[in-house]
C-alpha cells in the first residue's frame, strides 16, 4: 500500500499550488471544493472557494492536499516532497520550477549520492528536494 503525501496550503492557495504542479508535472487533478460539500460536511468557517480536496496523480506518483484549515499560515517543518528525476536536465527543469519564487534552501548539484540534487521550499511554503536516479552518470 503506498504512502500519499497530503500538505495543507496557507493562504487559500491551495488551488494556485496544486495548478501549478500540474504544470510542472502534468498528470490529472482533482479539486473538491468546499461549496461542492453538503452544508453539514463544510469546515466551520471555511469560504465556499476554499478547496476541501486536491489530488494530483502523474505518473506513478500521487500528492493530495487541503487549504489550511486552521489558517494560521505556519511553516511546514520536519518534512520535505521528494521527486526523483531520471536525469539531471529533468531535475534542473523541476528544481528551477518549483523554486520560482520560493527559497533555496540547497542549490541543485552534485553530491556523493547523486549526480543531481536540491533543495527548496516553493512559493507555496512547501518544502522540496529534487533528486537524480542513481543510474544516470551524466554529471560524473
């Protein structure tokens, strides 16, 4: 059974960012809205806008989501998405999109275990790292 990984968005930006990794990763996405929930299923106080549900499935790889529901807009901490690219022109393509705009935190290179890998949380506050199959040689 896999492991979904599901973020919660500030901001009411969760449609911006799930659309946004649609562009970057292309794929089928989903969004629930609130206002497409029954009164009694809404989350108190939650705008009719305010996505309930985002799924995005490409590839082998599914990433769901939520506007924050407690809109306190903290930093997501102590976890990071990892997307493993098949080469390093892949990684830089999806390294370079998804920090626009967003923070550094490790530019893409070379390390020990990777002829690619990198660091970021994109202008969502979504924390990233962008890593290179370990069968492609072309940075050695």
């Amino acid at each position: 059974m896999p492991v979904i990984p599901h973020v919660f968005i500030s901001g009411g930006q969760c449609a911006a960012a799930f659309e946004r990794y649609r562009d970057i990763f292309g794929g089928e996405l989903s969004l629930t809205r609130s206002k497409d929930a029954p009164p009694e299923a809404r989350m108190p106080g939650a705008s009719e806008d305010s996505v309930m549900h985002a799924e995005l499935t490409f590839g082998d790889s599914r990433i769901m989501g939520a506007d924050d529901p407690t809109g306190d807009g903290g930093a997501m901490t102590g976890v990071a998405l990892n997307f493993v690219a098949p080469d390093v022109d892949a990684a830089t393509e999806v390294f370079e999109s998804l920090s626009a705009g967003g923070q550094v935190q490790m530019p893409l290179g070379p390390t020990f275990w990777s002829p690619g890998f990198g660091a970021c949380v994109d202008q969502f506050g979504v924390p990233w790292m962008v890593d290179t199959s370990q069968g492609d040689s072309s940075a050695s």
